[in-house]
C-alpha cells in the first residue's frame, strides 16, 4: 500500500526506535482526506480517451506519519509549506496522472520510425509535471531546483508511482542521472547537464 510504502522509506532515514512506530503505522487505518483541490486538467484533446479515477493521495496518512509518528522537522520547510507541497502533488497525481493510467496500459510508448512516440497525453502530462517543478523537488537550488529534503521529496514521489507506475518510472532515472553528476561529475558537467 501508499502508506506502507511510504512508512518504510522513512523509516529507513529515522532514528533506531522510531522504525516500531512506522510499522505500527501500517495496520493503522485512517481515512484518506479528499481536500477538493483542483487547478491541474487535462488538455480538452485527451480527455475522451482517459478514463476516470479515483485515486486519491492518502494525505493525512502521509502527514501523521511525517509529523506524529517519525516526527519530520527541517530547517528548510516548515509544516505548512510541506502540507501545501503534498497537497499539490496529490493535485497533480489525482487530477492528471492517474487518468491517465489505462491510456498508457491501452496504448502505451510505440516506435515510429526513429522516434518513440508515448501514449496520448503523457507528454502534456510530463509538461505540466516539469513546469509545476516536480523534476527537482530535492535537488540543489544553484542548478534549478527546490532544496527540498528528501523526506518531503519521497511522499510526492510515491504518489507518481500510486497513480501512474508508468509515468512514475522515467523521472528516476532522472533523478539517478543527476545524483550521480551531483556525486561525480566535473564542475563543468554540473553546469552543462544541470
């Protein structure tokens, strides 16, 4: 499940002790919070073939977890800025990934000619995705992106896996792409590729 996933991966970063907590968290049920946001669609043009949802990020779980069990404190987001983060991105992955989800398994990425071409909507979904700056939620603001740990930075990333596997996959190599220039590249690698 979202929570057990979720629950693991930090505990993985939490202090000895704290990990009973997380895997209590795991059998404890709580309600998944429908906030009622909107603000990300689909383009008019691939509505008719995405098929509803309702996939909907299980935010409290996500925050109790966080702030009552693991405790999550940064000196780099405060609890009301991480809240508005998730909620967005729980936005995002309700609104425009997860429809997307059957267009993806019914028509998936095909070769045309020497082009891959993705299943409809995926590369406006991928715009919307980099434009909202969800492509560097954890990485260093000198190279574009947000500064945001990576305990704020795991929650949204599952909710790209929880609703579109397939979209959800190709930003990690993303992301190991840049940790590893991060980690190894020359200054002059960091500038070019970052």
């Amino acid at each position: 499940t979202p929570v057990a996933a979720l629950a693991f991966l930090m505990a993985l970063a939490t202090p000895p002790g704290t990990l009973a907590k997380a895997l209590f968290c795991i059998d404890f049920k709580l309600l998944s919070m429908n906030n009622g946001l909107t603000g990300y669609a689909l383009p008019p043009t691939e509505i008719a073939t995405a098929m509803p949802t309702d996939y909907q990020p299980p935010l409290k779980d996500k925050l109790f977890l966080m702030n009552q069990v693991l405790g999550f404190r940064s000196d780099t987001v405060d609890t009301e800025t991480m809240e508005a983060i998730l909620g967005e991105a729980a936005k995002l992955a309700s609104e425009v990934l997860a429809p997307l989800n059957h267009t993806g398994d019914k028509i998936g990425a095909r070769l045309q000619g020497d082009q891959v071409k993705t299943a409809p909507g995926f590369k406006e979904a991928y715009k919307q995705y980099c434009e909202g700056g969800w492509n560097a939620v954890p990485f260093p603001e000198e190279f574009g992106g947000q500064g945001l740990p990576y305990a704020v930075a795991f929650p949204v990333q599952e909710m790209w896996q929880a609703a579109n596997m397939a979209f959800g996959l190709c930003p990690l190599l993303n992301q190991g792409a840049v940790e590893a220039i991060l980690s190894h590249g020359s200054n002059e690698q960091k500038q070019y590729y970052l």
